[in-house]
C-alpha cells in the first residue's frame, strides 16, 4: 500500500500535476485499489483537515502581513535598524538583516519578508557600491528568517498536524530567528571587509531615538502579539485578527500610508495565499488518513529504528531529509507530508515535539534559498534585476552557514527549548 500510495504520488508531481491535487488523486487510487472504503471518506477528511479553530489563525497573519507591508511599515524598521548598524562596516548588509528580523516579527512569510526588505534595501545597496548579486543573496538569507520568529505560519501549519501547542513553537522560535540573524551578520562582516563594504557616518542618538520613536507602532505589534498569546489575554489564533486591526489602524489611519483603494488587492493577495495553503491542508489531511489507517507511518518507524535507535544518527537523517524536501517542496507541503512520517519515530525515542517542529520550521526555511527552486532567490532576483544562475555562487556561504545554525538547534536542544519551558510548554 505504502509502494502504490508514495508511487502514484510522485507519478503525478512528475507529470505536472500540483502537490495538493497530486495528493488528492494518489489517496483516491490508493483507496480504490488498497481499501473497501467508500471514497465518500475523502471529503470528510478533507473537511476535518481545514475545520480547526487554530487553522484560522493562517489567512489573518497572512492579512496582517500584508497590510503592514503595504502601509509603510518597512521603510520605518530600515530606518531604525540603520541608525543602529549603518556606521559598521557592511552596514546596509547589516540593515537588510536586522530589519528583516523587525519585519520576521510582523509578517510570518520569508518570501513576504525577502519582498518588503529587499524592494528597499538592494536599490541603496547598490547606489552605495555592493554587487547586485551579493545584495540579492544577503537579503534572500535574511529572509529565510521570516518564518522562525513569530509569527510564523509553518509553525501553525505544524502545531495544528503535530497537535502542539503554537504558543510554544512561537516561543521556540525566537533564540533559534536570533541565531539565524547573528550568523548572517557575522558573514556579512566578514565578505564587507574583503570587499571593502564600509559602513557610513558614525552612530547618532538623536538619529536613533528619533526613527525609535518613528517606528515604535510597527515595533509594538509582535510585542502585543506575544503579549497577549503568553498573558493569556487571547489565543494565537485570536491573536492574528487583532494583528490584522492594528495594522490596518496603524497603516491607514496613523501612518496614513494605507489607502481604501489599496484593501481590495491586499483581500486578493491574502485569499490567494490562503486558498493555497487550505487546500493543501485538506488534501494532506485526506492522504495522512490513508497513510494511519495503513499504519504506514509505524511501519516506517519500526524500519528506520531497527537499523539504529541512535537520537544523533536519526536526527542528522532527520535534518538531512528536511533539507531536500525543503529544496523542492513548499513549506507547507513538506510539513503536512513529513510531520506523520517522522513523528512517531521522535515519539518513541522520546523527542520534543516542540524541538521537531523547531528544527523543521528551520530547515524548510533553508530551502526557501537553496537552488534550484528556492523561491526567496527568485523574489530577490527579480528585483536586483539578475538572473537566477547569478546568485547562486554568494548564496552558498549563506546556506552553510545556516546549516550550521540548524545543527546547533538540533543538538544543543535547551536553545529551542529554554523559553517555552520557562513559560510551561511542554
């Protein structure tokens, strides 16, 4: 059953066929021909898959996003993160990252993240003497951390299918996004003094006070956010509606950057993205059905550990896996497909769920850079006006280094795990 359901699988994606219809027509053909199950099972799992109350955290963090980047949000944490690290040498490499941590704490997206920075950030990049090419790679790296500091939408997708607490995957993510960040500044650094990248001016207080002040709106919403999740004021999901009110005050009617005319298209560009990822919820829910009622994901289990029972092997198998899902597959995708694979193996040697969707969360946000298919590479190509084969030389140290940090996540589990056990998340 397993041969015909992954087979009939990859048969569909080979041929062009979308992940999520793909996954819907292996489970039909796999239920005509392995079951005597009515197929009438395939939209009530389908059904089950969307009908949750957390999953409806996913269009309203998609909405907030959205409103923040169109409402002049992102000029405003540029401007704050260069008063603090423009005078450095790399400075503008510097500004790309740490704004794109201001901004990993307001959107939930690295695609939404590498967009809104890098529409700003690689035009000043190159007025000021870096190469198109290295500007693009820094800011498709910085990013990948748009989806590790909350709020992050894989992490929803995941605590939702896993059966984790989200509150606690946001808390996680955090050392992990800081880590992240440090590394790629560290790098930077370092290929700014090869190239001569200087920093500009000298520090100013009243410059940094000033865009602090300028900047404090956008600054507060992840701070309400988290607030309000650990507070026990409201829920994650409750949390994503009143960040898509603030945004839309702030934006419309504070920053008055946010136009009436503007709403239609930030509706249409939210539905997409959520029609998108519903979809392919259902149709993994549906395939994850076949894939229990099989027992198939036990089976594999019992396979993988009678062959080590070693939590560092099958962890680096775990990572290793992750990384060339992430590579192919959408986020979303590999997290629905991979989570009933690989959590009952992480059960029985006694794994943090926590710590699995942590390190997940990080390795498909790797692959969110890594060629062929890294979607952040093409967001920050079309805008640095390059082609895809240029960025792929300066993006490789950014992935290593990653890579790195992902492994010290793995097997330094108290970063991952320090705050949500500090807030009683288990």
């Amino acid at each position: 059953m397993a041969l015909l359901l992954f087979g009939t699988f990859f048969l569909f994606l080979i041929i062009g066929i979308p992940i999520s219809f793909a996954l819907i027509l292996a489970s039909i053909v796999s239920v005509i021909f392995g079951t005597h199950v009515p197929l009438m099972i395939g939209p009530q799992m389908m059904f089950k898959g969307v009908n949750s109350f957390p999953i409806m955290a996913i269009p309203f963090f998609l909405l907030a996003g959205n409103i923040m980047s169109k409402g002049g949000i992102s000029k405003r944490l540029i401007r704050f993160a260069y008063s603090i690290v423009g005078a450095i040498t790399g400075g503008l490499g510097m500004v790309s990252v740490l704004a794109s941590m201001f901004f990993a704490a307001i959107s939930g997206s690295s695609p939404a993240t590498a967009a809104a920075i890098g529409s700003i950030m690689i035009p000043s990049m190159e007025e000021k003497g870096y190469d198109r090419k290295y500007s693009a790679a820094v800011i498709a790296a910085a990013g990948t951390i748009g989806v590790v500091i909350p709020p992050s939408i894989p992490m929803v997708v995941y605590g939702v299918n896993a059966g984790v607490s989200i509150g606690g995957l946001f808390l996680g993510g955090i050392i992990p996004g800081i880590l992240m960040g440090l590394s790629l500044v560290a790098l930077n650094y370092y290929y700014s003094k090869k190239y001569g990248y200087l920093g500009e001016g000298k520090f100013q207080l009243k410059e940094f006070i000033a865009s602090f002040i300028d900047s404090i709106l956008a600054l507060l919403m992840p701070v309400i956010i988290l607030g309000g999740i650990y507070s026990g004021a409201f829920t994650p999901t409750e949390s994503a509606v009143i960040a898509s009110a603030y945004g839309l005050i702030v934006g419309m009617f504070i920053y008055k950057e946010l136009k009436w005319k503007d709403i239609p298209e930030i509706l249409a560009e939210s539905a997409k993205g959520t029609s998108k990822i519903l979809i392919l919820i259902s149709a993994a829910m549906f395939f994850g059905w076949f894939l229990a009622s099989q027992q198939i994901p036990q089976k594999i289990a019992e396979t993988v550990l009678s062959y080590t029972t070693n939590q560092y092997l099958i962890l680096l198998f775990f990572n290793i896996i992750l990384l060339i899902a992430g590579t192919f597959l959408d986020s979303t995708a590999s997290i629905v497909l991979l989570t009933p694979i690989f959590l009952p193996i992480m059960q029985q040697l006694n794994i943090n769920p926590l710590l699995m969707g942590i390190v997940m969360t990080v390795n498909l946000a790797i692959g969110q850079i890594t060629p062929p298919v890294g979607l952040n590479l093409f967001v920050t190509c079309g805008i640095a006006k390059i082609k895809f084969d240029d960025i792929i030389k300066p993006i490789i140290p950014f992935i290593i280094v990653l890579i790195i940090v992902v492994l010290i996540v793995t097997y330094v589990p108290s970063l991952a795990l320090y705050l949500p056990t500090a807030f009683n998340f288990k």
